[in-house]
C-alpha cells in the first residue's frame, strides 16, 4: 500500500503542518539504508569534484522511465515520475530533458503551480480529510492498531494529536509521506516540480489530467467504507517495517529506468503481513485503475489532434500491475517503446 503515497502529489497541502512538526528530528532518525540530507549534500558536494566526462558517464544511462508512444504520424512522450526527489536526481539524463524540449505542451496529473488549485485541494483536503467535530481517530481505531500509531508517532516525535483529526485514510496517506521525507526526500524536488518550474520558464502550455475533485477522492478514500481506511492504516503501519528499503529501491529503479524492479518494489510487503485481497483490489481501483483509464485516454487524444506533448505521471501508473496506462495504451493499438 506504501505505493499509494507515490502517486498522490497534492497530499503535499495536507502534510504542511505534520511534516514541519516532524521535520528538525527526520534526519538523526532516518534509516542507516536511505538516503539523509547529510548524504545529499555530500554527494552534492563531491559533484563539482568530477569531470563533464565522469559526469555524463554517471548520468547517460541506458534506459530511462521514458516511453514514447506513437500512432501511424505522430507520438507524444510518457515520463513516471516520482513525487518526491533529492538533488542527487539531478541534471536529469540528457534524453529525458531533449524529449521534453521537443515538445510544445506539458501535460501533468494536475497542475499545482496554479495557486487556486493549490488552496483547493489544501482547503478541500482540511475539510472532507478530517473527521467530524467531537471525534477523534484514538476512538475510531482498534485498541492495537491506535497502540501501533502512537508507538511509531513517539520514535518519530510526532505528537500522535496531530494525526487524530484525520480520517484513517487521510492519516494514513500522511504517515507514508512523512516515512519518505525523512529518507532525504523532497517533494519540491519531485520530477513533476522540475518541469512545472521548466515550462514556466520555457512558457510551454501546461495542460493538467485530472480535476482537483479527482485528486481529492485520492486523498480522502472518497467512497470506500469506514473499515476499508482502518485497513489501509493498519497496513501502512505494518509496511513501515519495510518502507525504508522499499522506497529505497524504488528510486533506485527510477534512476535506471528499470520498471520491472520499480514494480518489485512497489509491492514489497513486510514478511508474514496479513492482506485482504478483496479490500486490496478497492484501493487499487480507486488510486490506480480508474485513473490509469482516464490518462490512457487523454494520451490517444494528444495522438488523435497530433499535438506534441510530454506527459508527466506517477510512475506507480505506468509500473503497476495489471490495466497500467502502457498496458492500456498498447490495448489500443499504439506503439509503445521505452527510451
């Protein structure tokens, strides 16, 4: 379920104030296995250090999470991105940054350098995240699923109160995002920034996927049953234990361009984990499935009016398993070629 997190860029609103409560104690914290903000700036430092030619050797991969699609006389290009980054992600690789200068218009999932989009979802995600007055999460858990939430609030020093006007899946959205922050990551280094701020300054149309109604309905489980966000909490808290090597390797992946590995990761469970395939497969539909079809539909479009678009999803929409936005594209009889 730590996927979910990786796809879901506007839960940055709701995060504003956890996170900077949180944030003065994520570095001495974090895992020896990711990657901290001392490790960036290090490896930042040693940057200026080394030859273009070493420089470009570490940077001019194979393989990128890059796809383009193409239709009889036209093609658009697909990136995955990740939602949160460090600076080590950074220049991207020089096919990555060409395809995109290639192109007239930006399409992301929703565009959140838009001010009144920013304070919609922040304002929407205060309202319909939070639980009605007079309740709190403590009386809405099960007695061992609260003791768990406490129990990772203290190590992290959160103050557990801070969490308990959130919906359980609202909270639990919230605790996977500040897992990945206090890895080092950064969501104002997240690949979809990057070109937001590059199509600002190359004045490229941004064009945005979703509404901010659809990412609300991500944020806040819209829809699902009660008991379907206590499980999804309840998983979160127990994929924790993985969550480090998890996140970890799914940016390695990212780096590489390897989607297959990204998919492992992405899925990685805890040993001995309990899941309910049936309540699974909800979660999947409504943060992946039904999305997945709506970008695949959009993309044929871009192909159809032959316009000349680079995309910009979570990668999680192209690596998934099952009805992926390239599996789906490829349905449609699209050529589909990874760069």
């Amino acid at each position: 379920m730590s996927r979910i997190t990786l796809v879901c860029l506007p839960l940055l609103a709701m995060l504003a104030g956890c996170a900077s409560s949180e944030k003065t104690h994520s570095n001495k914290d974090a895992s020896a296995g990711g990657v901290n903000e001392n490790a960036v700036s290090e490896e930042a430092g040693s940057e200026d250090a080394v030859s273009e030619e070493e420089r470009l050797t570490k940077y001019q991969r194979a393989r990128h999470m890059l796809w383009q699609v193409s239709d009889s006389n036209s093609s658009v290009y697909l990136l995955g991105s990740v939602h949160f980054a460090d600076p080590t992600f950074y220049p991207l690789d020089t096919a990555i940054t060409n395809a995109f200068d290639r192109s007239d218009e930006l399409a992301v999932e929703l565009d959140m350098t838009d001010t009144a989009v920013f304070m919609e979802i922040a304002r929407q995600s205060e309202l319909r995240g939070k639980l009605p007055a007079g309740q709190s999460l403590s009386q809405v858990l099960p007695k061992d699923v609260k003791k768990q939430l406490d129990s990772i609030c203290a190590s992290w020093y959160l103050a557990p109160e801070v969490l308990y006007g959130f919906k359980p899946w609202s909270a639990a959205m919230t605790l996977s995002s500040v897992a990945i922050m206090r890895l080092g990551f950064d969501p104002n280094l997240g690949i979809d920034f990057h070109f937001l701020r590059s199509a600002q300054e190359s004045k490229k149309k941004v064009v945005s996927l979703e509404s901010a109604k659809d990412q609300i309905a991500v944020l806040v489980g819209e829809g699902l049953p009660d008991s379907l966000g206590v499980y999804y909490l309840k998983s979160t808290l127990s994929e924790l234990q993985v969550m480090d090597s998890s996140i970890t390797l799914m940016m390695g992946a990212w780096v590489k361009g390897e989607d297959s590995l990204f998919r492992e990761a992405m899925y990685m469970e805890p040993e001995g984990s309990a899941t309910d395939s049936l309540l699974d497969a909800q979660i999947e539909e409504l943060v992946y499935i039904a999305r997945n079809r709506s970008m695949a539909d959009s993309v044929a479009s871009f192909l159809t009016q032959d316009r000349k678009v680079f995309v910009v999803v979570g990668a999680a929409h192209l690596a998934g398993k099952g009805d992926n936005v390239l599996k789906l594209l490829r349905d449609k009889g699209l050529t589909v070629e990874q760069r």
